[in-house]
C-alpha cells in the first residue's frame, strides 16, 4: 500500500495549527490528499496529522483492475492505520477485496 497507491507523512502537532481540512481534497498539482488526526489515547487531543496522497489515476486504475482481478492490498503499517486510509479509498469495500496487515 504505502509508496505504491499512496504516500503519507505524519507531522506533530504542537497547537498552533487551524483546524485539519476534512474529505478528500486536490492539492496545487491535481493530486488527491486527504489528513487524518491521530490521537494517542482515546479521548485525547490529537498529537499528530497524518497527511495521505494519493497516486494520479488511483481510482481509475483501481476499478478497472477489479473488473479482471481480485484485489488485494498488503502494508506492513498496523490494521488501524491501514483501514482507515483504505475506507477512504474503498468506503463499502466492493474494489478491495483484502487487507494484509503487519
């Protein structure tokens, strides 16, 4: 998954940002990104945005590859992390068929 359909960063926050944009998002270049906030411990503020873009023509390829193959993501990141980009990409999971966690 990361550094194939996508790429992500995470970057600290320290309070001084405005609110995080929501929903996916074009940057200046055309390429689809969205954030996610990540708390360390439920109910807590959160200490980190974790900033996603994706691959130019992900979408597009994606369904088009689902029409012949079955697909199957795999990503050494935790189950957490990965499902939660992943419903963003594939909401009702009807192109991914599969999700390999660590």
């Amino acid at each position: 998954m990361d550094e194939t359909l996508l790429h992500s960063k995470f970057h600290k926050l320290d309070g001084s940002e405005e609110k995080c944009d929501a929903g996916i998002r074009e940057d200046a270049n055309g390429v689809l990104e969205f954030n996610i906030l990540i708390s360390n411990r439920p109910g807590q503020p959160p200490a980190m945005r974790l900033n996603v873009k994706l691959r130019t023509h992900l979408e597009e390829a994606l369904s088009y590859l689902s029409t012949m193959f079955e697909i199957c993501v795999f990503t050494a990141g935790e189950q957490d992390y990965a499902d939660t980009i992943l419903n963003f990409i594939d909401e009702d999971r009807s192109i991914i068929k599969h999700r390999l966690y660590r």
